[in-house]
C-alpha cells in the first residue's frame, strides 16, 4: 500500500486534480537535498509551484508525490500553501521512477475526478494561466493537453560530433507541464505500459490516445541545473516590487542673541565685522538647527542631549563638531543623510551674497546636499528687532 498523508475530511466535489510530481532527487543541482525543497529566492521551489494551483477558479485537488523519507515535510508544506482548502490535498511516496510516481499519484485521486494534470514541481514558475488553458482544452477535446513553445534555435542531426543534416523545425515544439488528460484514460494508459515514456503523452499516446498542444508559457522552464536554478531566482527577484526606501524626517530650530564682542560665525562661515552670536559654543545657529534636524530625523534626540553646555569639550567649539558628531551617530543608526534645507531667519548677517559658499561648506560636512535660503520677519519679533538669529532645517535621512 502506499504511504499517504492526506486530511479525513477530503472533499470530494472536485471534477479537476493536479497530480505534481515532487519526488526528484535534485542530483544534477548538487544541493544534497530533494530539489522540491530548493528555495528560490527564499521561498521552497515546491511551495513556488503549488500555490498557482489554489488561485484557480474550479476546486482542484492536489495530489503531491514525494520523497518517502520527506512525507511529513511535505505534508507541512502544502498544509500551509492550501490553508483552508487543504481538504482538498493529498501527499503520497513515490516510486522508484517517475513513471511510478505518477501512478503513486493517479491511486490517490478521489473518484469524483474526471480531469487530471501532471505537473513537475520543477517547474516551479509556471503560472495560474497555463494550468487553466490545459484543464479546459482537455475538456473541450477530450484529448491528451500538452503545453509547448515553437523551437527557436537551428536544429542539426548529428553522428558523434559529426552534423548530418540540419532538421526542418518548423514542426517541432518543445513540450512542458503540466499535461492534462481525461483520468480514466491516463489511468488505463498507465496500467497497459509496457516502458516508461519520457512524459505522460508519451504513455498516453502509446496507448493510443490523442495528444494535442496548446501555448506554453517561457517561465514554465524546468529547473535542473545550477544554472536554471540561477535563472529563476533571477525572475522573481525581477518581478518583485522593491520595498519602499526606508526614508525618515527631521526638524531642526536653533536661537542665539547677538554678542557684539563675540566673532560672527553663521553656517561655517565667519562673516567679519558682523556680530557674533552668543553661546556655550561659537553660536553658530544655522549648523545647530541642521544638527537638530539630522538627529531628529534618527530618533536619536536632540543637541543638547548629545552635546550639552555642560561638557567643557564642546566650549567654543565650532559648528563643524556638532554636525559631524550627528552624522556619525546617524551611522551607527544604520542611517545616512539625503538632504537638509534650512532656512536662515534674520536681518544680518546677510547670506544672500554667500549662499552658494554656505551651501557648499554645510554639504561637504554632511555629506548630503544641503539648501540654504534667507529671511526676515518685516521688523517683527526679536529677529525683526536685530537682537538675534534664527535658523529651521529638515532633513531627510534613508538607511544606510
């Protein structure tokens, strides 16, 4: 007898049944493991090309012939690719071939079945659409249903490395699954066998039966070879979506007063002759708003937490530490900088004519591109008054 995993409550109501033939040893793929349980791109290759099978839009049971030795396994993975429609599943061993695979699967079907499917987990990409296309030709024409693409390369018959004569292609295919036929048939084809056939329309039409194609699909390829197996990785890293870029917001508000005996030094520049402005540090608060903006774009607090007034170190220091200080505790975040603007609120020092100079000084510290504009506030509030300055940043910070 043999061995099954399937649920006690498998329904019967399905006309329609994918058998997929999971048993491969994966020896060409050199992994030592079965090839159904290869991931690509992180996901198990037998998961890939079950889950097509439950999109479907009549009830399907799906049969899955597996390694003896990987049944549990197995059973574990299509539970949780059918979810609820596990009811309609069933795992099995298979054989010593896959001519006795496939028959190992066609036992297990349920007898309400009509219509059977072939399918090799191998070709793990294989979409929704192919599956459909087979189902209804195979119920249209009662007919074996084989998917196939046209021969695109010059075809030669050769003797040893010799060429003989290059062949017509213009009549030949190549062939996929999943190959669908009427069950009573591929059931009464197997049983009458007498060798194993390359694929199931090959046993099928040995015994007699019609086998017709439709269009195959050029994803629907067989992973065999370390190479294959590179391709389809490839395909899905293609088709999905990239993440949205982990992207983060800051805001920045620094304030100082004017010290006329204190040197002038706004947003890395000295501007001589102007008042400077007061501070613990050189006051500087363009470069402290930026500092601000940067940290608060992190989560990682704010100037004064890191820098504070009372560590002698940062006395007199110039607006260059704080904000190299902030990048560096950005790295450590996994964050980088992407761009600041600040805004420079104030009557003097006017920044118009060094704007560029300023930009360039803040950018080259930050790393990033950094904006600088000017303004003023028409005579109102402290700025208005000339008694002091002010600066607003943002910043925008990504992952590094």
């Amino acid at each position: 007898m043999t061995e099954q995993y399937s649920t006690t409550t498998a329904r019967t109501d399905a006309v329609r049944a994918v058998v997929v033939v999971a048993a491969g040893s994966g020896t060409r793929l050199g992994l030592g493991t079965a090839k159904a349980f290869v991931p690509v791109a992180g996901q198990l290759m037998l998961e890939r090309a079950l889950t097509p099978l439950f999109s479907l839009e009549s009830p399907t049971f799906v049969v899955v012939v597996a390694p003896a030795d990987l049944l549990a396994r197995c059973a574990e993975v299509v539970a949780e690719v059918a979810g609820p429609a596990v009811g309609y599943t069933a795992v099995v061993a298979g054989g010593a071939d896959r001519h006795a695979s496939v028959q190992a699967g066609l036992e297990a079907l349920p007898s309400s079945i009509e219509t059977v499917l072939v399918h090799d987990a191998a070709r793990c990409l294989t979409p929704a659409a192919q599956f459909a296309a087979v189902f209804d030709a195979v119920d249209a024409t009662g007919a074996g249903i084989v998917p196939a693409l046209p021969v695109v390369d010059t075809v030669k018959r050769v003797s040893g490395a010799v060429v003989e004569a290059t062949v017509d292609r213009s009549s030949l295919v190549g062939v996929q699954t999943p190959q669908g036929f009427p069950l009573a048939g591929l059931r009464a084809a197997y049983a009458a066998s007498e060798r194993s056939e390359t694929d199931d329309a090959g046993v099928f039409q040995a015994a007699g039966g019609t086998v017709r194609v439709v269009p195959g699909d050029a994803d629907a390829f067989k992973v065999t070879t370390p190479w294959d197996l590179r391709r389809a990785t490839s395909i899905v890293s293609a088709r999905t979506e990239p993440s949205a870029p982990d992207v983060r917001l800051g805001l920045g508000v620094d304030v100082h007063a004017f010290d006329a005996d204190a040197p002038c030094r706004v947003g890395l520049l000295d501007f001589p002759g102007e008042h400077g402005l007061a501070g613990h540090s050189d006051g500087d608060a363009v470069a402290h708003a930026v500092c601000d903006a940067l940290l608060s774009a992190g989560g990682l607090g704010d100037i004064g937490g890191r820098f504070g007034t009372a560590d002698p170190a940062y006395a007199g220091a110039t607006g260059d530490v704080f904000l190299r200080g902030a990048v560096a505790a950005l790295l450590d975040a996994g964050l980088a900088p992407t761009s600041v603007t600040v805004q420079v609120i104030g009557n003097r020092p006017r920044i118009g004519g060094r704007r560029t100079e300023m930009e360039a000084a803040l950018s080259a510290v930050v790393g990033a591109p950094v904006a600088v504009s000017g303004t003023t506030t028409d005579g109102l509030g402290f700025t208005g008054r000339g008694e002091g300055l002010a600066a607003i940043a943002t910043a925008l910070v990504r992952a590094s």
